[in-house]
C-alpha cells in the first residue's frame, strides 16, 4: 500500500476522533505538525507515536524548521541560528562555516528524528534579496553559489541524521516583497534573469536532494501559473530540464498565493497535474473535508497537454517512502 498525495494537520496536542478519522483516509499520506502541536518532549514523542499507529506503513510527518524564526518546538530543543548567521560565517572563513552549517543540519535532524518527525521542510535556498517581507533572515546569502555551498552542507548534515532535505521555496521566492501566505507575488523576471536563483537547485541536485517545496509566486514570463502549479515549471523545468526525480510538494494549497486559481478541489487538481506530489492543506479542516469527498487524483485531473498522468489513479509515494 502507497501512501495518498494529501499532507494535512491536525488539531492539538493529542489526536481526536476527527484527526483520527481524516489521517485514515486513503488520499491522505503525511501529517504536517505546528507548534499549536508542542507542549514538550514526551508529549510530541506519543503524538507522533499516535500518528504513526493509524496506518499501515505509516503516515510520514513533518515540521518546518529551518532555525530562527522558523522553528516550530523550542522548549526541549536547541534554539538553532537563522541561516543567515551561517552565511556571515561564510564570508569570514568558508571552510568553518561549511562545518558548522553541516553540524546545524544534523542537529535538527537528529533532535527531530529522536521524537518521531520523518523530515523538516529545510533547508530553504531562497536568494537575500533584501526585499522579502517572509524570507530575509531564513536565507543563507545573496550569492546564489554561498547559497548552493551552504544548503548543499546542510541537507548533508540531515542525511548524516537520515532525514530528507526538502529545499526550498522552488524556483525563488527571494526577488519579490509579498509574503504569498496572506497575498500573491508577482516576479516579472525573465527566466534568463532567474539563473542565480535556480543555481543552487543544481548544485543539490546533483547531489541527490530527496525533495522540493515549490513556490506560490507568478513568474508571468514563464507561465501564467504560479511555480507549485505550473506544469512548466514543476515538469518541463524542475523535471525534464534540471533531471529532478524526487518528491515534489506544493507549498500550502490554503495560502493566499493559491487562492486565486480556483476553490480548493482546484488547486489540488492543478498541483497534481503539474507534477506536483505532496499537497499539503492545513488549517482549513473543512477544505480538507471538501478535497477528500471531491478529488479523484488520476482520473479528474485537468489535462494540461503533454500527456499529464492520465489513469494514474494510485496515490503517489511521500519522501522518505522507498
């Protein structure tokens, strides 16, 4: 048995009837935790313990956090340093700033592992421009190869604690001011222009990265999609051009930057289509509800040309899944 293409949350500190009802649902195949979800050490260890005896193999969970201000569980946890510390490391002495960066990496993956979290959505590759209401301090550097040599030591340093990377927000969420939580950014950047910030995605590919988070930003010049549900951008690009054949997640389907492309049956629809294989809807349990009585992955899928996995109507695996 596969798991389902749905990541979704769940209410509180220990799983309810409905948590329990929805995590047994076919469609769904990963639990994404917040920190409405931490009260301490031993309490997160039996949720996720809960979490993973609903099924059979068993849901994968995840987390975000990266460090900084992006870090769901505090107390019981080292407080990890914004990546942006280890890019200023960088610029003093590469070689220990590498080491240290590897040795973050391993750290949160380790202290997460410990408790049951399958993989955090990390690291993030976005550019410092110094423009983004949502990124700046989550990025490592402006420099798109320190960027590439930084998160390339810290995916490693999360294989050394076996976790998956998922790097992110795919392909640069860094150029535009708008936080596509509460809005919808817009990159009128050329994609020729878009080399810096699609650079380190190469540099980890190449280097086996298990999975990518793909961006709620328009970039109009290449399609009219946003990246997460663009097939341009996740298949023609991110597959065919860059040779990426691990997980891909759309980043929230409930966010703002998804919102204006349809309700949310299309959305995941659209995600789906492009290529994407995690759709994460979290905190909006009654569109949860809607997608798992109204999508048919596989089978209403659109056709957006290009023989789209059309009759793929099997749920597709998670990162981490053999």
């Amino acid at each position: 048995m596969m798991l389902g293409p749905l990541m979704v949350d769940v209410a509180g500190t220990e799983l309810d009837p409905e948590d329990r009802e929805v995590l047994a649902h076919p469609l769904v195949g990963s639990v994404l935790l917040f920190t409405r979800n931490y009260r301490d050490l031993e309490q997160v260890t039996a949720l996720c313990a809960a979490i993973r005896a609903v099924r059979s193999p068993h849901l994968m969970i995840a987390v975000d956090h990266e460090g900084g201000r992006v870090q769901r569980f505090r107390e019981g946890f080292t407080r990890l340093p914004p990546s942006r510390s280890l890019g200023r490391r960088f610029d003093e002495d590469k070689r220990d700033a590498l080491d240290l960066t590897r040795s973050v990496g391993w750290l949160m993956a380790s202290e997460l592992r410990a408790v049951g979290v399958d993989f955090s959505f990390a690291p993030c590759v976005d550019l410092d421009y110094g423009v983004s209401e949502i990124i700046g301090d989550r990025s490592f550097h402006r420099d798109p190869d320190s960027v590439a040599a930084l998160g390339a030591a810290y995916m490693l340093g999360m294989r050394d604690a076996g976790m998956a990377a998922i790097a992110k927000h795919f392909p640069g969420h860094g150029a535009v001011i708008a936080d596509s939580h509460v809005a919808l950014p817009i990159d009128r950047r050329e994609f020729v222009d878009m080399e810096g910030d699609i650079r380190p995605y190469r540099l980890l590919i190449d280097n086996n990265l298990p999975g990518i988070m793909a961006a709620h930003v328009v970039y109009p010049a290449v399609d009219a999609l946003p990246a997460s549900l663009s097939r341009r951008w996740i298949t023609d690009i991110l597959r065919v051009e860059m040779g990426f054949h691990g997980c891909v997640f759309a980043d929230d389907l409930s966010m703002a930057g998804a919102v204006a492309f349809g309700d949310v049956v299309e959305r995941a629809r659209l995600a789906y289509a492009a290529g994407c294989d995690v759709l994460p809807i979290c905190n909006d349990r009654a569109a949860v509800s809607t997608v798992l009585d109204r999508f048919k992955p596989g089978v209403d899928t659109p056709d957006l040309g290009g023989g789209v996995r059309g009759g793929d109507a099997a749920p597709r695996r998670v990162a981490g899944r053999p």
